[in-house]
C-alpha cells in the first residue's frame, strides 16, 4: 500500500513516518502493509470494524509489540525497523487505555506525577493538571472520581512527560452517551492546545467523524481510505467504506462527461468515469418537500432523533430511498412527499 497522510499537510514538523508496516498472529495478517505519515499537532482517528487491526498498529507505533517487516520513525528517529527495536519509554509516546490504568493506592496528583519518574516536577504535574481542569481533585483517589474524571486523569498522566505523539484506545467507550460526547471535545481541545500528534482508535463513525480532523478507515488489517471526516463521508472510495460510515443508498447509473445520471436525477461525479456506474448518495443529499417539483413518493417508515430523522421513502417504481430530514416538520408512514436530489454523490464502477 502506498504512503498515505492520515494527518495534514503542511510546514509543521513531520513526527511519525510508517512504512509498509506488516503484524501477523498465526495465521490472522492483523496489519497488512501499512504507510503513513502524521505532523505536530495532527489529531486522526483509526476507525474500522472490531479485528480489523487498528488496536494492533496503535500497539506497534507504542512499541508494545514488534512488526514483523517495515519501519518506524518518530521525529526522524527510527524507533523499529529489521535491526532496530526502541522499548515504549524511550519512544517519546504516550498511550491513554480504555480502562485508563490508573493506580488505585495513588492520589490523582500523585497518579500524574508517577509518569515523570520517582521525583516529578511539581510545576508540571500543576501546569498539565490545569491544562486539562483537575487542578481541584489532586488528592483525591481514582474510586471518588467519574468516569469523566478518571478520563482527564489518565490524559493529564500521559501529558506530563511532553510526549511528542499520544494514542488513545477507545478512550470514551466506558461513558454514557452525553458525557462521551462533552468529553472528547474538551479532549480534543486539550490535544490540540498541546500540539501533539493524536491518534485515536474507535469502532465508532460519530466519534471519528467528530473527534479527528483526519481519519483513516481500517479493514482486514489495511487503511482503505484516508482524509478528512467530511472526505470519506461524502466521498468514499469504495462501496465497502461507503457502506460502513453510514446509511447510503446505491442506485445504478450511467457516467459520462463528469456527471451520472440515476433515477433521482443527475450529478456531479468523477470525470474519468465513463458507463455503467453505482451511484452512491447519502441520506443528506436527498430532500423532501410536501410540494412543488420533485419524484413523487410515500413514507414507509422513519427514525426520528429529535434534531433529525431518516426517513424512509418509497418511489413509484418500487425503489426505497432514505433522507435525513430535520426533526419538523415529523414525518409519518403514509405521508406522501416530492422526492429530489440536491447535494452531493460518488459514483463508483458498478459492481
């Protein structure tokens, strides 16, 4: 597989460098050939399916387990390769756990301090303490404390020792849903204020999509698209990605000239497609309205979210769509609307 950025680009100092990474247990391939590239102050998420084999390369770039072929570098320092294998605590690497692994005996502070050795720097157990708003529950013990809490507890411990990379391991997967989400937005504010490069491993699309600004979408142990939330959503690069980031409809189509026609209409698409194509259209791109032009059609089902619902329409011919509307007007089966395509599509060879 070719080198991919899973960070952006740009003049920031390149930190971590993986090529043609490769990790089999028996006769599982759990990373299979994997290159990539992230700067100082990247935040990305590794997003795919349990057993795909993103944990595994989270284990590799920490150093708890050895490839078995390819190299890494972080900050220009070969940290593994064929003859060179650099232990966790001297690779300038931090690693949050998703069970957090703080020491029950230990205060908060002293928790903190226990990342910077046997004497740690008061000023900065203090200084990493604000950064990341426990300055009040320094003496206090793991067992007083939140989940929320114990979480900042264990970022604030992998911050200490200024590591120039930290990875998170499904970091958020124990909290109830309104804290998950509080939580990795002040998360990520912190990252971004320590200008690190982040990585975060989760088998959810929302957290991925909202956490990182770029995210690398893993399966069967390879990255099989890389970019920017809003890139992969709206743009995937196979019907496997398409599929596995959201709800999607797939029409057939014909392409030529750069657009695709399909039975709600035509659109933009990649100009070097040319024949019969799969268009693939997300529930944003289809709307309704109660009135005016558009494919007539009757709601056969919905889910509705409060903010939004999907809604799930059947055209005249037989064919079942879905939109994601805004939660009112409330939509209801039986419901007859206009059906139109009006954002964006990707249109991929057909299969």
């Amino acid at each position: 597989m070719a080198s991919c950025p899973i960070g952006g680009a740009g003049e920031r100092p390149e930190l971590i460098k993986a090529t043609a990474l490769n990790k089999a247990f028996d006769e599982v391939q759990a990373v299979d050939d994997v290159s990539f590239t992230m700067r100082a102050g990247d935040v990305a998420a590794l997003l795919g399916p349990s057993g795909c084999g993103k944990t595994t390369l989270l284990r590799l770039l920490a150093g708890f387990e050895r490839p078995d072929s390819g190299s890494i570098e972080i900050s220009g320092r070969e940290v593994a390769g064929p003859d060179r294998f650099v232990p966790p605590e001297d690779r300038g690497v931090a690693m949050v756990f998703q069970d957090y692994a703080l020491f029950p005996h230990m205060t908060v502070e002293q928790n903190v301090g226990y990342a910077l050795g046997r004497r740690p720097d008061s000023d900065r157990v203090d200084s990493v303490m604000r950064l990341v708003g426990i300055s009040a529950l320094g003496g206090r013990r793991p067992e007083e404390l939140s989940g929320g809490q114990q979480q900042r507890v264990a970022l604030a411990r992998a911050l200490a020792p200024s590591p120039q990379v930290v990875l998170l391991d499904e970091p958020f997967s124990g909290l109830d849903a309104s804290m998950r989400e509080e939580l990795r937005a002040e998360v990520r504010e912190i990252l971004l204020a320590a200008g690190v490069a982040a990585i975060l491993v989760t088998h959810d699309q929302e957290e991925a999509l909202s956490f990182a600004n770029d995210v690398a979408v893993m399966n069967q142990g390879r990255i099989e698209q890389s970019g920017p939330p809003e890139e992969i959503y709206g743009h995937p690069a196979s019907h496997w990605v398409a599929s596995f980031l959201g709800e999607i409809d797939v029409l057939p189509g014909e392409a030529s000239g750069g657009r695709a026609s399909c039975l709600l209409g035509e659109a933009e698409v990649d100009p070097a497609l040319s024949g019969p194509v799969d268009v693939l259209i997300r529930p944003e791109s289809i709307s309704t309205s109660s009135e005016g032009d558009g494919h007539d059609a009757i709601v056969v089902d919905r889910v509705y979210y409060g903010h939004d619902q999907l809604v799930t329409l059947e055209l005249e011919g037989g064919e079942r769509v879905h939109s994601r509307n805004l939660g009112f007007p409330a939509c209801h089966p039986g419901d007859r609307l206009k059906v139109s395509l009006t954002g964006p599509v990707t249109a991929l060879p057909r299969q």
